[in-house]
C-alpha cells in the first residue's frame, strides 16, 4: 500500500507503529489467515497486517506471503481487496491462490458496488456520503479505495485465480440508524487442480503434452533479429508464445535484420514462425479469430483487415504527438510497459480504458550476479555504469557534468559507458563531441567509452557484473531495459524520480534523484504535439552528492544490489511479462489461454537467486528464515569466495545476535578461510572478543581496519560503514570503563553518520558518567528522534527527566 506515517493512531483503525509479529517457527494445523486485520484481531488465527501495535500481528504484506503453496485452510480478507489498485487485482488474488490448499477457502468481505450506486440513485446517500463509501474514509495514503466490485467482477476475478465461488451474499443493510457501507460476503474455494506447475525439469515432457489446438491466431509485427530493445521485446515475448503452444504465432519482421539467429540457439525457433518461411496451417487454425500486435517504431498507420488491432508501444514525453494520437485511436487497444507512458497516452486524448500496462522483464537465466565479468581496461576500484544513448533525453549531458564536478582523476572511480544506436535510431541525436573533449583533459576523472551495438546479452551481463552501480538521470523513458537488467545482475541503481523506472525500482535498491517538469514546447522535431509537453529535469547536485555518497560508502553496494537482484529476477522476467499478455488476451477474447500458459512459463530457482531471497529475509530481520537459506546455499560447492564468504559473515552476525558466540566464531573462521581480507571478519571478531572481555585484543584487531578504511571498504559486502567499525571500538572503550576515549570516538562516528541513534546514545552514556546531564539529556532525545523504538534512549531519559 502506498502507506506513510502519520503523527498518531486514527481512531477507525489505523495505527502509526509497524507491526512487530513474526511467522511461528511452526505453522499451526489447521492454518487459518486474517489478512489486513486492523484492529480485528483473532484468536486461532495468523493475523497479518503492516501496522499495528498488537504484538500478536505479523508484519507482512499481504500481496507476497511469505508462507509455502498449498499451505493454508482459510483465508479471512475482510475490507482489504477494495485497498488496492485495480492493476493489482489479478495479482494479489493469485498470490492468496497460491498459499491455500486445494478445496482451502478464501473469505472476502468488500464493498458492493451495485448496493453503493443503489443508494446513491435512490437518494438513500448524497454525493458527500456516497463518496465517502465508493472512495475510502482517506485518512491517510492507505486509506483510500481503489477498486469497486460488483457480483460478476468478483466472481470473474475469482475464477481466474483459480477459485471456484460457493457463497455470495449482499448485506443491504438499512440506513435509518446511521450510514453504513454496503457489502459483499463472498466465498470460494480453490480448485483442485490434478496438474500442478511444473518443475523445471519437467519442461520438455510438458511441451509434448499440451499439443492442443491453439485457441487465437497471433500476428506478431515488429524487428526481430536487430539490436535493439524493440527487437529483444518482441524476441521474447515471441518465445515465450511460441513455447506455451496456447496460441497460432505469425512473425512479421519490421526492419532488415542485421544478425542471424545462429547467434543463440534459443533464437532458431524463431525463423519457423517468420511469414516469410512459416508453413501453412490447417484451415482449423487459419479460421480462429486474429489479433494483430505491433510493437515497432515508428508506429504504422494501417489498420490490419479482419484482426483486432494492438499496439504497443513505450513513450518517453508527457503527452503524444497529434500524429501518433489520430493513429492510437484507430487501433483497438493500446498496449505500454509503464504507467508513466499510460498516462502520457491518456493525458493526450486516448481513451483511459483503451489503455493497459503490460510491462517488460528480463532473462533470469543471463541477467545474474554471477557469472563472466567484462574485461575493462581500468585499475579504477569503483565504477559507474551508463547504458544507453549517449542523448538528451538519457541525461547523458546531465551525468557527464555531474561525474566530473563530483571527482577528479586521482579519485579511485571510472564512469563506463556503454552507447548504443549512435550510428542507427540515435543517429545524430548523440554527444560523443562531448565524451571526446572530456577525456582529451588530463584533470578529469577517468571515462571508458564502448561504442559496440554487436554486444550480445551474455556480453552485456558480464559488463553489468564488471561494474559497482548503474547510473541513468533521465529526462524521459518509456520503461528502461538497461536499469532492470543492472538489477538483476546485481547492480543497485541511481534514476529519475517521478518516471517509468518509478514501476520496478524500490527504496531498497535504488538512489532516486529528484526531478521538475521542464517544458521542452508544443513542437518536437517538427511534429505537433498534443499540447505543451515536458520532460524530467533531473537536480544536478543531487545527482553530484549521490554519486559522491555512493562513491565514498562502496560497503553497501553488495548487499543492496542482492536486493535488487532478488526484486528482479523474482517478480520482472520475461516469463512472467508473458503470461500478462496472455491474461489480457484471455479478457480480450474469453479463451483460457492463461491456465495452460502458466504452467510451462515457469522461472527456474538458483543458488544465487536464493541468496538474494536471504538477503531480502535478513534486512526484514526474520533472522531465522534467512540463516536456513543462507546455510542451505552454503551446501552448493559451486559458490565463488565472494558469495560464500559473505554468507559465512551473515551466519556469523546472526549467531552473534544470539548470543551463540561458538558458532559465530566457526562462520568467522570459515570466512577467513574463504576470503583471508575481508574486514568484516575482524568486526564481527570483535563482538565475541568483547563478551570474552578481552578488549586489548579486540582493539588491536579493529584498530588497523579503521585507520586504513580508504583500502578495506572496496571489499565489504554487510553493509557496515566506517561509522559502526568507530562504534565497536567507542563501545569496547565504554566495556573498559574508559568514558573519555569512549565519547571521543562515539564522536567520530556521529560525524561519519550524523543521523546514527547509536552514536548518539553511546555520547548520552558519556556524558551522564561524566554528570554533564544536559548534553547527555540531549544525546538520548536524538538517539529516540533518529529510533523512535530505541528502548534503553527511552529508559535513560525517564530516568533523567525524574531526577530533574
């Protein structure tokens, strides 16, 4: 939910505080879910939801359960399902589909529409109070409705989900005694499917089963076998089409190619579907009914005979041109990968209801954090990575300026930039002028330039793998393949706020840089726009002191590109792009295509992708669930010293926050073993030396790490800054009873992390010792403003208010 914080509990349900439930190490038989709870908390049942201050609830969100298929009884959602956004309907149900077991219930109460509008046309409720209902209480950003149902949609939703209803009940409850909303009682029960989704192994004799009779003929029109993001869609979504065997596929290329499909051996199916060699079919075939789907650039005007008409196409302005408007309207449906194009088209006239989002993905197979590294010719530590055109409407000329304000060449960085299309679509649109003035200055920090269109996805993987971040402050994109696919090799990435990467990104994983609209006219290269069009212009120095921030903290790099990488390659693959295809062409022409699809378009675990999911359960703090993955993946001999040592390391802060210094020193020597300079051994080291009271050792041990950090950082991997090393040392001086040594370095690390609460409890601490109760008063009042939750802030406050 788009949920923000707000001073204090509303009094309809809403609590200021997250929830601080967790999972039960063994799920209770029968399970029984209440989801979104409030304050509807039951016994005998999970109780989920992302705020409350009952302890009892579980801090989950209930569109990614973290619970097993097939694991649950029922379900319980009641006045949720209206919450979010109709574009997540399909999606969330399908996730509560999936943990329910077959014959398992799934109980929703939400608001029925038709009752709404009937009390509305009877003048029962006035437009005020019938606002209020259809559209939420609007307390806050979560409190709002989203999406209306009404017996057909619900049931219909249902039904794709998998889940047959048995219950529907309407409560038209009077209104003579107080307004009150309206509802919908709906139950069903999840069907009992004999086959299950395949296993990855299980593909092949998958493929031989599901020789059906295709139900929709597909004519695919666009590039193919060129290099560019407009041929790599239709690449994929094609093999996918083709591999689900739900529908008739027919290729119709777009451009001259410009390479064979002998480059891949997945690509060679391909030339078997091309008009221009496919065989002909069965009259069976050739007689059901025809879509047309054209994804190419530019858009043609022509309408297909005896086809419905799709078009999808990426935009990267606010508003479209008048040409590409009049051809929109012709065609039957619009088709684009980002919500920031959809509403581009909207905002220039189209129709809203014509319009869908049907995103992009990647190859979970190629696009890894494992894998070949690209071989750059540079001793440069940390390096930046630009892919795309080197154009205007990339920020290319906003990142140049930025890189070379925020560093100077004896600064251990490189910016890597991969151009493309500078000799076909961004043909004299590019500013390689700019690139070659920069380096021709011997002062500026160091720049690689790769101009090679011929790059193959491996090719491009491995250079995602040979860099630290990616960045791209963008003025206007229609979705970008460059920044999904950095994430998904493990690359956290710096972008444009307010844009289409707004749809994958997270807070996580990304360096947002904020943005005003900037109006670039009405014309654009000659075309008529719709109206006064503007693009994102990107703040400058907050691009510089990002990147400087980036820059100087390498050590959280690695743990939150393993958050983008898991953010991905689990939920944007080209597998799952597919199947929403498929699901609107289901809509579209009342077929089942989905069922069947769903069940060979399927994405293959690994060791590395379950190392992100680790990493993902350790930031969340389900401490327990993220050391079994983590101990699992340590089983796989195949891991590199990098992976393996950090797995070791995140073993050993679990064991220590457990207090089982035993078994963190075996990880921490496993690691050394791995890894012999890693810093982070030594940090983690440090805690059991402490609890053994040997601080000496501890402090000869950290001591050097500190004073040679510039060296160390570039091989940290948890995410510890240089202000929680000075911590452990301030916190082993405070275990000596050595107050002084320890404020002057609990000083130092708040000057390294001014927002830290443990530094500043640490300098509370200090200061009560040394009877300066003011400035220890103070320093404990930061620590709580910095961790609201911080407890032993809150007792040596008390303590000091009561003294005074």
């Amino acid at each position: 939910m788009n949920r923000i914080l707000f001073d204090k509990d509303i009094s309809s349900g809403f609590s200021n505080s997250k929830s601080k439930g967790k999972l039960p190490d063994n799920l209770p038989s029968p399970l029984y879910l209440n989801l979104g709870c409030g304050h509807d908390v039951r016994d005998g049942f999970l109780n989920i939801d992302i705020y409350s201050n009952d302890e009892r609830v579980i801090n989950m969100d209930v569109r990614n359960l973290l619970l097993p298929d097939n694991s649950t009884d029922l379900i319980l959602a009641s006045d949720i399902l209206e919450h979010f956004s109709h574009r997540e309907t399909a999606s969330v149900l399908a996730e509560w589909a999936r943990v329910l077991k077959p014959d398992g219930v799934l109980i929703i109460r939400c608001p029925s529409l038709r009752l709404q509008t009937k009390a509305y046309n009877t003048n029962t409720w006035d437009a005020d109070i019938a606002s209020y209902m259809i559209f939420g209480g609007q307390t806050n950003p979560g409190d709002y409705h989203c999406t209306a149902f009404d017996e057909t949609s619900i049931k219909k939703h249902l039904h794709n989900a998998g889940l047959e209803v048995f219950s529907f009940e309407e409560n038209d409850i009077p209104q003579t005694e107080g307004f009150i909303n309206l509802n919908m009682i709906v139950k069903a029960r999840k069907l009992d499917r004999s086959s299950a989704i395949p296993k990855a192994d299980d593909s092949a004799k998958l493929q031989s089963d599901t020789n059906q009779m295709p139900s929709l003929n597909i004519v695919w029109e666009g590039s193919q076998f060129v290099y560019n993001s407009f041929a790599l869609i239709n690449r994929e979504h094609c093999l996918n089409l083709i591999k689900s065997n739900v529908a008739e596929i027919t290729i119709i290329p777009y451009e001259k190619d410009t390479f064979s499909p002998e480059v891949d051996p997945r690509f060679s199916v391909l030339s078997s579907y091309d008009i221009r060699y496919k065989e002909e079919r069965k009259d069976e075939i050739t007689n059901l009914p025809y879509v047309w789907i054209r994804h190419q650039w530019p858009p043609k005007d022509e309408v297909p005979k005896g086809a419905k008409w799709i078009i999808n196409q990426p935009w990267e302005f606010s508003l479209l041109s008048k040409k590409i408007v009049n051809i929109f309207q012709k065609a039957d449906e619009i088709w684009t990968p980002s919500n920031f194009s959809r509403q581009a088209f909207v905002d220039s006239g189209i129709p809203f209801n014509k319009v869908q989002v049907l995103p992009n993905g990647i190859n979970p197979e190629i696009f890894t954090p494992e894998g070949n590294v690209y071989k750059l010719d540079t001793e440069k530590r940390f390096k930046f990575l630009f892919v795309g055109g080197t154009t205007y409407r990339k920020g290319f000329d906003a990142l140049i300026m930025a890189y070379i304000k925020a560093f100077k060449k004896t600064d251990d960085v490189c910016l890597v930039i991969k151009a493309t299309g500078a000799k076909t679509y961004y043909r004299n649109q590019t500013m390689e002028n700019i690139i070659a003035r920069v380096q021709e200055n011997l002062e500026t920090p160091e720049i690689i330039y790769i101009e090679d269109d011929t790059l193959t996805e491996n090719e491009i993987s491995s250079l995602y793998r040979a860099c630290d971040a990616f960045v791209l402050p963008y003025r206007g994109e229609g979705f970008s393949l460059p920044t999904l696919e950095a994430m998904a090799c493990g690359l956290p990435v710096i972008v444009t706020r307010g844009g289409a990467t707004d749809d994958f990104t997270t807070d996580e994983t990304t360096w947002y840089i904020n943005a005003i609209k900037k109006s670039i006219g009405t014309n654009i290269d000659g075309d008529e726009m719709a109206g006064e069009t503007f693009v994102l212009e990107p703040d400058i120095q907050e691009l510089i002191d990002t990147l400087k921030h980036i820059y100087n903290n390498p050590e959280i790099i690695f743990s939150q590109g393993l958050l983008a990488s898991y953010h991905a390659r689990k939920k944007w693959t080209w597998n799952k792009a597919t199947l929403k295809i498929i699901s609107r062409l289901d809509y579209l022409y009342s077929t089942n295509m989905t069922e069947k699809a769903q069940k060979i378009l399927t994405d293959k675990n690994d060791t590395y992708l379950e190392i992100c999911y680790a990493e993902y359960e350790f930031t969340n703090n389900n401490l327990e669930k993220a050391e079994e993955i983590y101990v699992n993946t340590l089983e796989n001999d195949k891991l590199n010293n990098k992976f393996t040592a950090h797995c070791f390391n995140r073993l050993a802060q679990i064991a220590i926050t457990k207090n089982k210094f035993l078994d963190a020193y075996k990880y921490i020597e496993a690691s050394k073993a791995v890894e012999e300079n890693n810093p982070e051994t030594v940090y983690l080291e440090t805690f059991i030396l402490n609890a053994e009271e040997k601080y000496i050792e501890a402090l000869e041990k950290i001591t050097p790490i500190v004073e040679n950090w510039n060296d160390f950082k570039f091989n940290a991997t948890l995410g510890v800054n240089l202000s929680k090393y000075l911590l452990q040392i301030a916190d082993t001086f405070m275990l000596m009873e050595e107050y002084a040594e320890a404020l002057e370095v609990y000083t130092a690390a708040l000057a390294k992390d001014n927002y830290s609460p443990e530094a500043c409890f640490g300098l509370g601490v200090c200061y009560k010792k040394a009877n300066v109760l003011d400035e220890a008063k103070k320093m404990f009042e930061w620590a709580i403003t910095y961790n609201p939750d911080y407890e032993l802030a809150k007792k040596e406050l008390a303590e000091l208010n009561a003294q005074q």
